[in-house]
C-alpha cells in the first residue's frame, strides 16, 4: 500500500540502533522518516479554522469511545439480557461477536482507507456503527442482539481504523504524536467505563437497552460535523473507482472472515452447547484450521490478488520483532478485558451487589490502567527504551493475576481491590506500546499496515480472552453446581450462573447457596488462568526484544 503514506501515524524515528539485522533496512527506514529541508513540518496541512478543528477532533474522539465503550458495556448487563430473552448458552456472544465483527473486518478497513475517501469511508462506518447499536437496543430475542453487536464490531473497526488515519492526514510531525495519543486515550477510557455505564442503565428506569441508545443520542450530536466539516481525503484520485474496488483482495477478505467465524464458534459452544467431542465442534475446529492454512497459502503466493493489494501484510510475519509486538498486544488485552468482565461479576454474586454498584468496584482498576498507559506513552516517549517496560509490566502483571486467582469467596474487598490494582498497573505498562514500537521498526510508507497489523492482534486476543474465559467459567461453574445439585437441570443450573435466575438462590437453603456461591467463585478464578497465561507469555516474549532505544517525536504515547 504505498499509496497510504499520507495516512501515517506518529513520526517515529530511530535514534540508537543495536544488533540490527540489516544495515540496508536500517538506512532505508531512517531515510524514508528523515524530514526534508523543506518539508515544514510544523505547519498544518489543515485548512479549517481553528473551533472548526476543535469541533472535528472531539467529535472523532467520541466515536472512538462510544466504539470501546461497546467492547465491553455488556460486561454488567448479561443478567438484565437473560431475563427479558433466555437461552443462555448463547450468553457469550453477546459480547464475542463485538469482537469477532471487529478483528473480522480490520485489516479489510486499513485497505479500504489506502484506496478510497477516508471522509466517506468514515462516515459509512459510523452508519453501520449506529446502525448496529438501534438494532441492540430494539432487539427482540438473543439472535437480532447478537447480530446487532456484529454490526456494531464491523462499523466501529472502521471508526478506528477512520479515526487514525483522518486525524493523521489533518495534523502536522509535531501535532500529530499528542492528537493520536488522545486517540488511544479514548480507547482505554470507553473500555474500562463500558461496565459502569451498562450497569447504570440496567439498574436504571431506562433499563439496558439504552446501553445502545445512548450511541444514537451521541452520533445524532456528531454527524453533521463528519458530513459538513471533515474535508475529503481521496489517496487515489487519478485511479478510476472500479479499478480500486476489483484490486481489493476479496478473497482473502472472505476467506478470513470465515476462519474466525468458526473457529470463534468452536471455543464459545464448546462444552456449553455442544461436547468437546460432538462432530459439530471437531467440524468447526477443522473448517477453521482449513480456512486459515488456505488464507496462508493465498498471501503468500499471492492467488487472486498481488503483492501490493493482499490483505495480510505478509512481510511482517516473517519478521521476528513485529510477531513478538503482535503477540504482546494480544496478551496485554487478555490481562485487560478479563478483569473487566468478571471482577463485577464476583461482586455481584459474592456481596450481591446490582449492576451499577457491581460495575463501580472497576473504578481502581480503571483509574489504575487508564493513567498507568498515559505514564507509559510520555515516559517512553521521553527515554526512548521500551523493552524494560514489557518485562517489569508483565511480571507486575503475572503476580496481580495469580493474586486475583486466589480470591475467595470471604475475600474482602479491599484485598480485591489491592490485587486489581497491581493487575492493572502491570498491565497499563505495555498495552499500548506496541503500536509506537511497531510504528518505528517500519519505513514510512508501510506504517499504516504495521498499525493494521498490531491492531489485529489486539482484536483477536479480545476474541481469545472472551471466548476461552468465558467458555471455562461457564463449564466449570455448571460441573461443579451439578456435583452439589445433582439431578438439577443443566438449563437452570447455566442460568444461575449468569446470575439472572434469584428465583434459583431464594429456593435454596443458606448452607446449600454458600456452597454454590463458593462454586461460582471458584469458576471466576480458573477465568484469571487467562490472565496469568497471558502475563507469562509477556514476559517470556519481552526477553527475547532488543535492547535498543528509539526516539519518539514529540514524546507520543501508544495508539
């Protein structure tokens, strides 16, 4: 894509060079991020006046928070959406097929925005964002929620993918490092508030639907600044419209789609829905692995499509230091969302606790990561090392996950809180630096792709996380309920565990819930195993980094 220069992130440069594998690369990233003499780099490439400017920066700012908000403002209202519409085995993908719509369709959007109009690109993501979260909130069953939230993931990954690439082309070198790091801000705040805020709407008169409204009320406020304000931005004006659209690689794009889809399906109904063993999962498994080889062997060697418009950016597998960055955000994310999801859940259920009360027990946790990624963004920026930072997170990060794997039912809550804390501290220390460090490993004219790139290890270790966390809670929880219940039906037993049936508990004797209770408690601490995994292969990963120092214009954060 050597036509989305233009849509580059921050200016990142390298200042000290160790152990690099090529001289020649290394000198040719230099040169490509080299400003020349002329290149005015303090001036804006924006003509607008300045409330104009302010109007659009806040207004794409607040797509990118409402879009994570999404991510995760389901975390606290699954009871209230089991009560009005059952069939709990489907409960997890009220939050996976977020996810799932999102990292489906991300490196298809980082296409699209090299060949076509960012302005229109980004409004048409934003339609089906909105779009998506009008079919959630009037959703009759389990089924039109589901597929509501998908809409939601593809409309919002173009929002983020729009986002970055707007604001870049609208900013100058020296602008742009502080404007993207507010981009990234947004993210962290939408994802860790999306449980408080679902919860106040649950446990309020508007009740959980407005969990979804709210992003029509906020949009409705914001579109004629996308339709009147943000000026066009077109990479390829001189290339007729039908020769951009049959160069995208739809093939891969599809083919893609489907390998997530199934293999997503696989881990959710696993074990909850059908056996481990049943042919329903083995086929699902098989078709995801079939799906992947084939995605492979159509990149590589390039089957209906080139090497200029593929949709993977193969280049970057073959190099060590991106595959490292690319697991290390999909870690990072595990270490995020799974204490998100299920620190409310243990409260509701131990301290029965309402939505909204459940979802401000996050608040630690959420101050904690929120100003621990800040910190990272401009103390990495300034010194210029960044693999101290993925070590000593990471193992911060693995000594909160198995403290948090240790809560009781009669833990208190101020423990909880101090275990979420060192969590959470760990975890803000390299969630986002990947993006930066990605960034600067690459020339100039392939930044785009390597943020792609990264971008789709963190929706896919979203996937991962909700899926697989999701998935043990649910079968442990139901497997030791039935060995204290035995003869209890496997329907009101899964229902309980989504703490939407008080009917289950009110029936049950004292000593008999305090067990049950223990039960479920003990479930939502195999779901920190995750985490714990996750932290660990952080660790092990972040030996293998170099150890050089980078310099980052402007002292910007991660994205």
């Amino acid at each position: 894509m050597a036509d989305t220069q233009n849509h580059s992130h921050p200016e990142l440069a390298p200042h000290e060079k160790q152990n690099n594998t090529s001289e020649e690369v290394a000198r040719d990233v230099e040169k490509s991020r080299s400003p020349s003499p002329d290149a005015g780099s303090k001036a804006s490439p924006r003509q607008m006046k300045q409330i104009s400017w302010v109007l659009v920066l806040i207004s794409i700012l607040s797509a990118v928070f409402l879009f994570a908000l999404d991510n995760t403002v389901v975390a606290d209202i699954q009871p209230k959406i089991i009560n009005v519409f059952g069939e709990v085995s489907k409960l997890p993908w009220a939050s996976v097929a977020f996810a799932l719509g999102a990292v489906a369709v991300n490196l298809f959007w980082g296409k699209l925005f090299g060949d076509f109009d960012g302005k229109i690109l980004f409004v048409v993501a934003f339609i089906l964002f909105e779009a998506g979260s009008a079919v959630c909130g009037a959703a009759p069953s389990m089924n039109a929620l589901i597929i509501g939230r998908a809409i939601c993931g593809v409309g919002g990954a173009g929002i983020y993918i729009g986002a970055m690439n707007l604001l870049s082309n609208m900013t100058s070198e020296q602008e742009r490092p502080g404007i993207l790091s507010l981009v990234g801000l947004m993210w962290g705040l939408g994802t860790v508030l999306g449980p408080i805020v679902g919860g106040a709407f649950a446990d309020s008169k508007a009740t959980w639907r407005w969990a979804f409204y709210i992003n029509l009320v906020i949009g409705a406020l914001a579109a004629p600044v996308y339709v009147f304000l943000i000026p066009s931005q077109a990479p390829n004006p001189s290339v007729p419209f039908k020769t951009r659209l049959g160069n995208l690689d739809w093939v891969g794009a599809i083919v893609v789609a489907g390998a997530f889809l199934s293999g997503t399906m696989a881990i959710a109904f696993g074990g909850a829905v059908y056996d481990w063993n049943s042919g329903q999962t083995i086929g699902m498994f098989v078709t995801s692995g079939v799906l992947l080889i084939f995605f492979a062997v159509q990149q590589s060697l390039k089957f209906f499509t080139n090497e200029e418009h593929r949709l993977f950016p193969v280049q970057f597998v073959l190099n060590y230091e991106m595959c490292i960055l690319f697991a290390q955000v999909a870690a990072s994310v595990t270490c995020a969302f799974i204490p998100t999801y299920f620190i409310p859940l243990f409260f509701q259920f131990a301290r029965d606790d309402g939505a909204l009360e459940a979802g401000v027990r996050l608040l630690p946790f959420v101050l904690i990561m929120v100003s621990t990624v800040v910190f990272n963004g401009i103390l990495m920026g300034k010194t210029g090392y960044y693999m101290p930072w993925f070590l000593v997170g990471s193992i911060i990060a693995i000594i909160g996950s198995a403290l948090m794997y240790t809560v009781k039912l009669d833990t208190t809550a101020g423990k909880i809180y101090g275990y979420s804390i060192i969590l959470a501290f760990g975890t803000g220390c390299f969630s986002q630096a990947p993006f930066p460090v990605a960034q600067a490993k690459v020339p100039k004219d392939q930044v785009v792709q390597a943020t792609a790139f990264i971008g789709c290890g963190q929706l896919i270790g979203i996937v991962l996380a909700l899926t697989i966390s999701n998935t043990i809670f649910i079968n442990q929880a139901t497997i030791k309920i039935a060995d204290i219940l035995p003869g209890t039906p496997r329907a009101v037993i899964q229902l309980a565990v989504t703490g939407a049936s008080g009917e289950f508990f009110k029936s049950l004797s004292d000593a008999v819930r305090v067990e049950i209770l223990k039960a479920i408690v003990s479930a939502i601490s195999y779901a920190y195993v995750m985490t714990l995994a996750g932290a660990a292969l952080a660790a092990v990963l972040a030996i293998f980094m170099k150890r050089e120092k980078l310099f980052i214009q402007g002292g910007a954060g991660g994205a």
